[in-house]
C-alpha cells in the first residue's frame, strides 16, 4: 500500500519519532502509511490498517464536536490544518485522547495529494511532555517540506509553527474522567 509514496518522503516519516500515518485524499481518506509511533501509540501494526479510514479507532465513542471539525477542515478549501482531541482506543480495548493534527500537503496546482496527520495521547501526559511532542511535530513539518517540494508537494508555510496546545490537556483529562465514571446507580 506504500508503493505510491516517494521512496523519500515514506523513509523520512517512517524514521520520525512522533506517531504519523499519511493517507490519500479520497473521500474516505485511505491510510497509506503510518509509522512505528503510530503502532506503539495504538497497538495497530502498518500492515492491519493501511487502506482503511482511520476512524476504526474511535470504536463507538460519540465524539461528534471533533468529527464536525473533521469534517469542516475536509470540506474548506482554504483551511489548512486541524487540530482536536477525540477519544480513541487501542487494539487492546484502552482509551485514551488523541490529540489529532492533521494537514493537507498540496500539488502546485492546489490540489490536495496527501492528508498527513500526527497523534499524542494527552489523557495521561503531563504539559512539558506535550510541549515537547509540539517541537518535534514542528520539526517533522520542517523537514518534510524539502523532500515534498522536490515532488512538486508543498507544505504550508503557516503549518511549520505547531500551535502549543497545553490547554488541552485539561480539557483532554475530564473527557477521560468522564469515561472511567462509574455506571449511574440502577
Ligand atoms: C491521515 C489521517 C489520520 C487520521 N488519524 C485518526 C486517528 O488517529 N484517530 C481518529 O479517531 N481519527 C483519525 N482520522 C480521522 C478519521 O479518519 C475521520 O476523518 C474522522 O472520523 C471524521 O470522519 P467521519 O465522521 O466520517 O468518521 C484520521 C484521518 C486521516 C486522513
């Protein structure tokens, strides 16, 4: 499922330490690549969910304010980026919050080539850890943006700066405490 990819472009996310999956920008999204971050983060190995929509993580959580996002980040042209917790589960059943980030990579032309995407669960991480993730995310923006414009690919100059989103760590805990409640009292 990887064979599309710019032997480049798949070496340099695939060596990323931070969680990434790549897909392609048909309407239901299917995954082209995803990397080792991505597995450990989910328990999901490449080979289980390239071609699928990475939506199987959410399993039956509602998450609805995040998916309408989702969806006005697919839906407008000019909007380039998102970013939104949303619960998710692992392969093993756990759930945590995945604070998602996902970018359109664009042709020359304007046209959308790749949705990229990254994932950090902030359920149970402390503000300097996400801080950290932030960096790293914003360096592995810096160092795609050669090998995509060697493929006429072209990263948006406004993505490079990954907004610090430690705010969302508080939000991203009481959507998890909202989960481990207890079943209300029959
Ligand atoms: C490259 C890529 C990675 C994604 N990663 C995740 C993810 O890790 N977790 C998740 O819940 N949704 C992820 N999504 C979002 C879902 O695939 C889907 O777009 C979202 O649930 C909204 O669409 P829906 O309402 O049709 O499900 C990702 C999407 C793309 C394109």
């Amino acid at each position: 499922m990887t064979t599309h990819l710019p032997a480049d472009l798949k070496t340099f996310l695939l060596g990323s330490h931070v969680a990434l999956a790549l897909a392609a920008p048909e309407r239901e999204s299917p995954l082209l690549l995803v990397n080792n971050g991505f597995s450990a983060l989910t328990g999901y190995q490449a080979e289980e969910v390239l071609g699928q929509n990475c939506r199987f993580l959410q399993r039956d959580a509602d998450n609805r304010q995040a998916r309408a996002r989702i969806h006005a980040f697919f839906d407008r042209a000019d909007q380039n980026s998102v970013r939104t917790d949303l619960v998710n589960f692992r392969k093993d059943g756990t759930p945590f919050v995945n604070l998602l980030y996902m970018s359109k990579l664009r042709n020359r032309d304007g046209s959308v080539r790749y949705i990229f995407a990254s994932q950090f669960d902030i359920s149970r991480t402390r503000t300097d850890l996400l801080a950290e993730y932030d960096e790293q995310l914003g360096h592995t923006l810096t160092g795609l943006r050669p090998i995509l414009s060697e493929t006429g690919t072209i990263i948006d100059g406004s993505l490079l700066t990954v907004a610090n989103s430690a705010s969302m760590i508080a939000q991203a805990k009481m959507l998890l405490s909202t989960l481990n409640e207890a079943p209300p009292l029959a």
